[in-house]
C-alpha cells in the first residue's frame, strides 16, 4: 500500500475525517473505523454500519 494512502486512512481514523473509496468503478464514502491490517479497512457511512475496503482492490482515494 502506499504511504500516501496509509496516511489518509490514519488521518480519518484520528479525526473521523470523511474519504471516497474507489473501488472498480464503484464508490463507497465514509471514515475509518478500524485498520484491519495492511490490506483491509473497516468504514463506516449513513447507509452501513461496517463496509469492509479490501485495499488491493482499490483505485483512489479522496479525502472530503
């Protein structure tokens, strides 16, 4: 995983900042909730409690 990508899921982890997964050609907004480990995140939104991001899969990510 990239570094820049590590730091964007500590700092919505830290500060429930809201990110935009993208994920073959899907979205999913919400923060993190939990580093899983170095692959998967869990997320949490207004429509799901929990949405685990498997980060080999992902394409970008925003920051909001």
């Amino acid at each position: 995983m990239h570094d820049e990508i590590k730091k964007y899921l500590a700092e919505s982890l830290a500060k429930k900042r809201g990110l935009t997964f993208y994920i073959n050609g899907n979205t999913v907004n919400g923060y993190v909730t939990r580093i899983v480990d170095d692959e998967t995140v869990e997320v949490t939104n207004q429509t799901s409690t929990k949405v685990l991001v498997i980060l080999t899969r992902l394409d970008a990510v925003a920051m909001s």
